[in-house]
C-alpha cells in the first residue's frame, strides 16, 4: 500500500464523468446528461427458433418460417412479439435508471424529426420514442420537416452500354521457368510406418523446446518425467495406446542419447542466429521452394551450419555403409536448404549435416 500513489479513483475532483448508463446504476448527480436520444438501436435478427417457458413442464416453442413460405407460423410470430415487447420494457427500464441519476437537472439531448404540422415524430426503436407521449413542440431547438420514407426502396438496376465491348486483356506479367515443384519430391519411406514418422514429430518438438531452453536445464531426471507428456502427444497424433506406449520409451531414450553425446549437446546449445524448424520460402532457379530447416546456427568461425534431424535407428548392416548411402540420399535436400539461406541472402560459409541421435552419428555433407 506505500507503494501505491494513484487515487482511488480516477475522477476524484473532476466535474464532468463520463460513463454508461450500466456504470451509473446507484449513483447519483446534480446535474445529468443523456446525449444520443434519437438514435436507433439495431433491430435484431429474426431467430432460427423461439420459445417460452410457463412453468416447469410447458414449453412453447416454434421455429423460423421454411424459405419461400407465404405465411409464418403463428406460434412464431406471437412469441416474437412477446420477445420485442420485452426487449421495449427492458429500454424503458434502462432509461428510467439514467433519468433516474439526477438530483437537481436533467438534459435529454438527440435528434428527432418533425411533421409538417409541427409535431415531435421520433425515430422508431430510440430512446425518444419511448417518451414520444411526453414530448412538446417547445423543446425543439431547430426543426426540419420530414420527408415519410417510401414503404419499400426502388430496385435501381444498373446496365452496361449496349456499344460497350470487353477490352483488350493486357500482357501477363513473365513468368519463364517459375514453377512449384511436387510438395512430395524429398525422399519417402513408406516401410517405416505411421510410429516412426509420429515420433519423428514428437522427438522434433522436444528439439525444439531443449534448443530454446537450454541444454543445461535438461538432465536425465527431466527427460525421463517426460515420457507421459511424451505419450500423450503421440496419441494425440493418432498412435493406440499400446504404440504410443512402445514409442513414448524410445523417444525418451533417444532425448537421453543426444544430450549424453558431445555432438548432439553441440547441435542444440545456443549459437549465434540459432533457429529451430525455420520455415522459408524462396526462388530458386526460377522454382518456387518451400522448405523447413530443423537447426541452423552460426558457429564461433563464422560457418552457416543446416543441421537435420534423422530419428530412425539403424538396425543390422554396417553403419558406416548406412550413413554414406544417408549422405547421398539427402544430399540433394540439403542443397535445397542451402540454396534457400541463399536467396535470403546470406553469404557466410554454409556446411551442412545430418544428425542421427539414436545411433549417435554425425554425417557431414559436401556442398553439391
């Protein structure tokens, strides 16, 4: 409380307050004013359905007449009327409460129009027409007649020029060579199933979420409490419980093995211009790419490094074998990214790799 220097309220001395009739409500004034008489408030939409309730067990209830029907329901069109009956009792209500706030003047201000013998007409669904039988000639200010409203506009087409012919289509802007290739073009692994590419999801997620908070807030505690969080995710994605189960445990291990490998740890700590799933979308040879990068950083020499996760695990064969035919395979992808962080016009040195941390393998790839 010592520390608080505004006042209580923040029209303590003031001489004018400015407020709605809602806030209003139990306060009083010497003088008030109400501007804003004459204006209509929106009239409402007919409702798809209606109803009233009389008791505890009767319920009267109609529904919108059907399109193109020539006569609405009865039932409907009585409890509509009872509903802007309503609605009219609830204006006066309000009004009474503003008129209500003086104590020695009250000012009712707005527009209303005129007859040309001279008397009040105000406008329909405003506060004026509420008063309409208390209003008198003498208070009107400046008047205008009024000119009655037609009961229903005129339709007023309008119609080209019989002469009138279509112009000459200009030239369309070049476009040579500019096309999107297939969204499919990287490669696919139809074989490793609807669990893997999920957990290649979640696994990616956690990534990101260790990349931005730091791998020194991440132990093998933490990841390890994680695996419900984990499971559910996967579920979420579409897995059964007994698959997400199965592939929460080894996404947790694969979390373990990358923050216990040097260069998993290197790949996720903070960098220079360090992002995580960065999307861009450019021109390349005249194509339009759309790619997402999983890391991409710049070390302490300067190099532009676009990293990319691989969560499967190798199983059986020689790895070494595994990962040069990995490099070959993604070596095409890698060069789209690059040529991406090119049209962006980034200049620095760009080396490229792939991350295996199930395996715990490095690959770096030369530029194409």
């Amino acid at each position: 409380m010592t520390g608080l220097y505004a006042d209580h309220s923040a029209t303590v001395g003031a001489k004018l307050d400015i407020m709605t009739i809602h806030r209003a409500k139990g306060l009083e004034f010497d003088n008030v004013i109400i501007p804003g008489m004459g204006k209509s408030s929106r009239a409402e939409d007919k409702k798809l359905l209606v109803w009233l309730e009389r008791g505890e067990d009767d319920l009267l209830l109609a529904p919108i007449e059907s399109k193109g029907a020539l006569e609405g329901s009865r039932i409907y069109g009585y409890l509509s009327a009872l509903q802007k009956e309503k609605a009219v009792n609830e204006e006066v209500r309000l009004l009474y409460v503003a008129a209500t706030r003086a104590k020695k003047k009250l000012f009712l201000l707005g527009h209303a129009g005129v007859t040309e013998d001279g008397k009040i007409k105000a406008r329909t669904r405003s506060f004026f027409s509420r008063i309409q039988h208390a209003l008198r000639e003498d208070m009107v200010i400046e008047a205008q007649p009024v000119e009655e409203a037609p009961s229903s506009p005129a339709l007023k087409l309008n119609r080209l020029p019989v002469c009138w012919e279509l112009p000459d289509i200009t030239a369309p802007l070049p476009s040579e060579g500019l096309f999107v290739p297939p969204a499919d073009e990287e490669p696919r692994f139809y074989w490793a199933g609807e669990a893997v590419k999920h957990l290649g999801t979640a696994v990616h997620r956690y990534f990101c979420r260790i990349a931005k908070e730091g791998v020194d807030k991440w132990d093998g505690h933490r990841i390890r409490n994680e695996e419900p969080r984990m499971r559910a995710m996967l579920k979420a994605l579409g897995l059964s419980g007994i698959e997400a189960a199965r592939a929460s445990k080894e996404g947790v291990s694969i979390l373990m093995k990358t923050l216990e490998d040097e260069k998993g740890r290197w790949v996720l700590s903070t960098h220079e211009e360090a992002a995580s799933e960065l999307p861009l979308t450019a021109v390349v040879k005249g194509a339009i790419v759309r790619v997402v990068i999983d890391r991409t950083f710049v070390d302490n020499d300067g190099v532009r490094w676009v990293i990319d996760f691989k969560t499967g695990m190798h199983a059986g064969g020689s790895l070494d074998e595994f990962l040069e035919s990995e490099r070959e395979r993604y070596k095409g992808q890698l060069a789209k990214y690059e040529a991406a962080l090119r049209a962006f016009g980034e200049t620095r040195p760009i080396k490229k790799g792939l991350y295996y941390p199930a395996n715990r393998a490095w690959v770096e790839v030369a530029g194409c």
